[in-house]
C-alpha cells in the first residue's frame, strides 16, 4: 500500500468515524426536547460571545492567508468577520431559539370513513452534511438550525476558513455540552484534504441522508454531480432588478443600489439591471450606480446615455460577478423582462421596482425563481430577513425545499396511523 492509498484509507476512516457519530447523535435529537435544544443554543450563542476574541484572532489568520494567496475581494468579504458579524451570529442563534420548533408538528390530519385517524407529522430529516466556502459564519448558522430541526449535523467548511470555522464549532459544541446533548450533534471535518469531501459525496451513504452544498458554481457543479444522496442547493445567484416605467425614480436608484452594492461578494447581489424603454430616469440611475464605484456593462442605448458605461457581451447577461459589477439592458416591457430572466437567469432571486400594481402582478406571477420581490431590493433573499432566524442557503431546487432552507425545511414527514382493530378487506 503505498502513502497516497494509506493517506486516502486514513480519510475514509475519519469520515465514516464522524457519520457513526452522527448517525447516534441523530437519534438523540429525534428525541430531544425543544427545551433541551434551546439550552444547548443559548450556551452556544453565550460562548460565540465570550470567545469574540479568539474567534477574531483565528480569523485574522484566515484572513492573512487568504490575501497571500491572492484571493478574490468578494472571497475576502465573506470571509471577513469583525465585531458586527459575531454578534450577527450570536443573535442568529437567539432568533432561531425563538422559533417555534417542528419537529412532531401535525401538517394535516384527517380521519376515513373506515374510522382511520391519520396524520401526517414533521420528522429530522436525519443527518445533513454541509459543503460550504469562505464564509465561517455558516457554521453557526448552519449548526443552529440542524439542532433546532433535530438532525445532526457533519460540516466542511472551506480550506481558507478553516481556523475561523474551528473556532465557532468550539462554541457550538461547547452549548451541546452544557446541555448534556451528544457533541457528535454538530461535528466538523477535521481535515482540509479535498479527499474528505469526495468520501463525503459518495462514501457515506450509510450514514449521511442529505447534502447541502453552499458556495461557487464549481462547488455546486459537482456536488449535484457526485452526490450520491440527495442534494439541497443552487448553482448560482444571477438576480435581476427589473426597473418598469412606471418606477418611481428614487425608489428605483435607492433599491438597485443597495440591490447591487449592499454587499457584492453574496448570491442575492443583483447582476442585471433591466430598464424599460419607456422609463425616463436611465440616465440618472445608471450614474448613480458609476458614481457609487460599480462598473456598468450595457447595450447600446445605455452606452449612449453614459460614456463611462462599457460595451456589454453575451456572456454578461448569463454572469455572477459578485463584485462591483453590474449588466444593464434596455427591454420592451414587462413580458419582454420576463423573457430576458427566463433565458439568462438562475431561478434565484428577481425584483420589479414600479407603480403599476398591474404590471407589478404580472412579473411577480411570470417569473419562476426561487423568490420573487415588488419594489425591494434582492438583497432580503436571506432566512434571517424572512423571519426564519438563519438559513443554510437559498435553494433554487423544485423539489423538497425552494427559497431560504431553515428549520422546517429541514424537516420531512411521516404518516402516522391510529386505528381501533381495522383491517383490510
């Protein structure tokens, strides 16, 4: 046996001693009270808090690395955390302990004339592993809201997040603790080899039940393409801000703004801004966007209106850029903006900025993404906004879960039978 096969073999054995682990945990969790798992994430929440300091120091070191590397600003940005985004995590985990938990709830229920009581109840889906880059706050998000839902959780995050990652699972372990939950609830991988996640796609079907993969096109591409479990995620956030002719100027430049340059490095950033031929104010909003740093790529009409604005390719109109940069079109309408995101968009999130509450129905009804919004900006595709505490990802699927993926949809359901002797003719 030579290293490489000893190293791999070394792997394989980690991951499938994690899914054993996990597998036991998850029936703990099936069981656990909702007190339980609430006591074990206010411990968690308390020490994100207390270990502020050691969290920022591993991810300064992250951060360090990464910027040797030469990594992209946006991957800097969603790797990137400071007081802000700690005390963001620390809250989340609060938000979801005051949701209401799923587990047992009653979907439906009804009773056959043969005098069957039938319901159908929310169940854990049983153990999720998560795939994600860059961003370590999803391992609190992501940890949080498989504890709440009652699954058990195997996380990997990315090479380049890997300390900051350590440093929050340390914390969400240590809440599992206080609340005498089993600490394979939540586990991370402890290898950055890319070996592990291979063994995770196809070699843990006896231990992992679902997969969610969250970060680049890449990541996705082949998670959906290995995965030989089911898989819960999206290959890309190509958003649209469709501007209407009936579109309130301010309100327009306002939400395309924070739509494109709130935050560029995250999948609900918009990417294509759609002008309708009728609307007056182009001008006025594309310069607003110039002048707020974001380069402009757009069709002739749109050139024309502003020198600064460079000539757009085919290819822009299909492009996350997750950065400060924007395509710009010029459409005939409603119907012919719906078009345009049917061909080229990503089935994520799409926005309408306008007056006409006609038009406003017609969009909202006709594109088929994920989230559809009227007159705000694509930046609230996000669980937390939605009420949902946190989610693990915006899911761009048809099946199971669509939107923000939080703790009922990390759920599915059995049918239980109550009968009084019944049998079958």
């Amino acid at each position: 046996m030579n290293a490489t096969t000893a190293e791999i073999a070394n792997i394989a054995e980690t991951m499938n001693s994690l899914g054993r682990e996990a597998v036991a945990a998850a029936r703990v969790l099936a069981r656990a009270s909702t007190q339980t798992k609430n006591d074990a994430l206010k411990a968690a929440a308390a020490a994100i808090r207390e270990r502020r300091s050691a969290i920022l120091e591993a991810n300064r070191l992250d951060v360090e690395d990464a910027k040797g590397r030469n990594l992209s600003g946006a991957l800097v940005d969603r790797l990137m955390l400071d007081d802000k985004r700690i005390e963001a995590m620390a809250k989340g985990i609060e938000e979801i302990i005051a949701l209401d938990d799923p587990v047992g709830g009653v979907i439906a229920e009804w009773t056959r004339p043969n005098g069957l009581r039938i319901q159908r109840v929310r169940v854990p889906l049983g153990v999720v592993g998560i795939i994600y880059e860059s961003r370590p706050n999803v391992t609190a998000d992501a940890g949080a809201l498989c504890l709440k839902s009652g699954n058990a959780v195997i996380l990997r995050g990315g090479s380049e997040s890997s300390r900051s990652s350590a440093a929050i699972h340390a914390c969400l372990v240590e809440g599992l603790r206080a609340a005498g939950l089993p600490a394979g609830a939540i586990q991370i991988v402890p290898t950055t080899d890319r070996a592990a996640v291979g063994h995770m796609l196809s070699g843990m079907t006896d231990y992992i039940d679902v997969l969610v993969p969250r970060g680049g096109k890449s990541l996705v591409e082949r998670v959906q393409r290995e995965a030989r479990v089911p898989v819960i995620g999206h290959l890309e956030g190509n958003c649209h801000v469709y501007i209407d002719a009936q579109a309130d100027v301010q309100m327009a430049r306002d939400v395309l703004l924070n739509a494109k340059m709130r935050r560029t490095g995250i999948c609900g950033a918009a990417e294509t801004v759609l002008f309708d031929e009728s609307f007056a104010h182009t001008a006025e909003v594309v310069k607003a966007l110039l002048d707020a740093g974001c380069a402009v790529r757009g069709d002739e009409r749109i050139q024309r209106l502003e020198p600064r604005v460079s000539a757009a390719t085919e290819a822009d109109w299909s492009t996350e850029y997750l950065d400060a940069i924007i395509a710009a079109k010029t459409v005939r309408g409603v119907d012919d903006a719906i078009a345009h995101i049917e061909r080229y968009g990503s089935a994520h999130t799409d926005s309408i900025v306008t007056r006409d509450e006609k038009a406003a129905e017609r969009f909202l009804n006709g594109v088929d993404s994920a989230i559809v919004l009227h007159n705000a900006s694509t930046q609230f595709a996000d669980g937390g906004e939605f009420g949902m505490g946190a989610e693990i990802g915006i899911s761009t699927d048809k099946f199971h879960a669509r939107g923000p993926v939080g703790v009922e949809q990390l759920t599915s359901y059995k049918y239980v039978v109550r009968g009084t002797g019944q049998t079958r003719p």
